[in-house]
C-alpha cells in the first residue's frame, strides 16, 4: 500500500467545470458538498483505504526561523495566496492509478446547483524512504 495526498486548492488549479465560489452557494449546496466528502470517507474507510482528511480555514500565515535567539518571523496572513489549501485527504491504496480514479471520484463533489464541480484536485506520494544523496 502506498499513501496519497489529495489536496484541494482555493485557487491556483485549473478552473472546475462548475467554477462558483463556495461563498456564493446556498447553505443547501455547501451541506450537499460536505456530505459528499463525509460519504466518499465513510466508503474508503470501509475499504481500508482512508487515513485521515480535513476542511481548513481560509485564514494563515507564512512562518521562518528568525534565526538563534529570535522569535520566528511571520508574515501573513495570506487568505489571497494562488496555493492556499482549501482541505485534504489521505488515502492509502494498492496503485497509483487507484489514487487517481479516488481523485477523480473526488472531484464529482456537487458545488453550484447541485451539479458535479469536477475541481482539479492534486495528487502528491508520500516519500517511500529518504532520498539518497549523491556526491
């Protein structure tokens, strides 16, 4: 088995095919969108394939090491950034194209009107084992 990381962006995929802002849904359609993702976790888990997945908040900030004897730096908050993660999952499946069919599966999630979103979702592989350095 090999674990997957399904993110979802707030912005800087790809456009969805039904590309309407959450905050523009009705309160019907953001609980039809969150029941989806309840039920498409409830079904991996009776798979064995969901690890862990959660919604996060808009709000955040960039922070570094300040350096010895600093406090760190922070710089933020950056709601507007192109990468900001809207929420992920973890799945934990036999293939790589099993991690891309649950992605797909995934982004089905209805959003405006009740239609499917089809969002762009990324797909990242846990690193299996340390890089090797070369010299």
């Amino acid at each position: 088995m090999a674990k997957y990381l399904l993110l979802k962006h707030y912005r800087g995929a790809p456009a969805p095919v039904n590309d309407v802002p959450m905050e523009q849904w009705t309160p019907e359609e953001i609980s039809a969108h969150v029941q989806y993702m309840h039920d498409f976790a409830a079904r991996l888990e009776g798979t064995g394939e969901f690890v862990d997945g959660q919604a996060l908040a808009p709000e955040g900030m960039f922070v570094q090491y300040g350096g010895e004897g600093r406090p760190p730096v922070t710089d933020g908050p950056f709601a507007e950034t192109k990468d900001l993660i809207a929420g992920w999952m973890v799945i934990d499946v036999d293939s790589y194209e099993r991690a891309i069919e649950l992605a797909g599966d995934l982004s089905a999630a209805p959003g405006a009107g009740g239609e499917p979103i089809h969002e762009w979702l990324e797909v990242r592989p846990f690193l299996a084992a340390q890089p090797t350095i070369t010299e």
